[in-house]
C-alpha cells in the first residue's frame, strides 16, 4: 500500500521538515510514502471572499492534477469525522486492506481545500475543531500516521 500526503505549501522552516522527514523515515518500515507539495499562493493583506475562493481554486487544481482515478482520497478538513487513535487507526487498516489504488491525504493552505477537491475526497477526516498552521498539521498527520502504524502493529508507542 502507497501513503501519499499532498500538502500545500513547502515545509520552509527548518524544525518542520527536520520533524517531517523523522516521521517519514519511520513510516517507511510500515508503508510506501511519498510526500507531494503544492505551491501556496500569496494571499493580499486586504482580500475580499472572491479573491481567496479563487486562490483556493488555483491551488485546488493543483492537488487535483496530481490525483489518479484509483486513488482513495481523505480530506483534512476542521468538519471531517474526529475519532480517536485507536479508532482511526482501525479505519485506516481497512482502507488499506480494500483501497486498490494509493490512499492519498490532503491537507490544504492557510484558506483551506477547495470545494472541487472536497467534491473528489472519498472520505473528509477531522483531527480537531481547531484550526492549526498548515505546516503543523502536516507534521501532525505524519506522528498520527505513524502512531496508527504502531497501534496495528501491536508495538508500544500509544499510550
């Protein structure tokens, strides 16, 4: 089973990427990863609604692009199904188990993902009602990831 992340945004400042490139290399005893970044796009200091549904767009189209038809696609998004570790972990296994293609995790910008790329999510996932930077909740999808791993694995990291 291939992992994908598709975040927007490159990972710029250095404890971000130092942190997300540990969680990738432990990951990689589990599943195939592979991380894809989507160019953010500057948002004005004084932007109205249509200009960032419109730059939400843009970077929508560029996630999209980068989709197959077979992926199985779960959405980061602060009104997504919250579950627990244990929980999600069980959900995960079974869409490894019954995907046929790659299981691809979305995580938008600074203005979140773009009603086209919600419409194509198989599944919208929650891990808060906060909100958080998007370099962060990339962080945090990996450690999840892998604490999921551990928890099927039936080795000690969860508590």
């Amino acid at each position: 089973m291939q992992l994908i992340i598709i975040g927007v945004g490159r990972l710029k400042e250095k404890p971000y990427r130092q942190m997300a490139d540990e969680y990738l290399k432990r990951l990689s005893r589990f599943a195939k990863m592979e991380e894809i970044e989507i160019p953010d796009l500057s948002e004005p200091e004084h932007s109205s609604p249509a200009l960032e549904k419109q730059l939400k767009d843009r970077e929508g189209a560029g996630i999209l692009q980068k989709l197959r038809p077979t992926d199985h696609v779960i959405a980061l998004a602060i009104d997504g199904v919250m579950r627990s570790s244990e929980e999600t972990a069980r959900v995960l296994e079974k869409r490894m188990a019954t995907v046929n293609g790659r299981l691809v995790f979305v995580l938008g910008g600074s203005l979140g993902l773009s009603d086209d790329v919600l419409a194509r999510a198989d599944e919208k996932w929650s891990m808060s009602p906060m909100t958080f930077p998007h370099q962060l909740a990339r962080v945090m999808l990996l450690e999840q990831l892998y604490r999921f791993m551990k928890i099927l694995a039936g080795e000690r990291y969860h508590k």
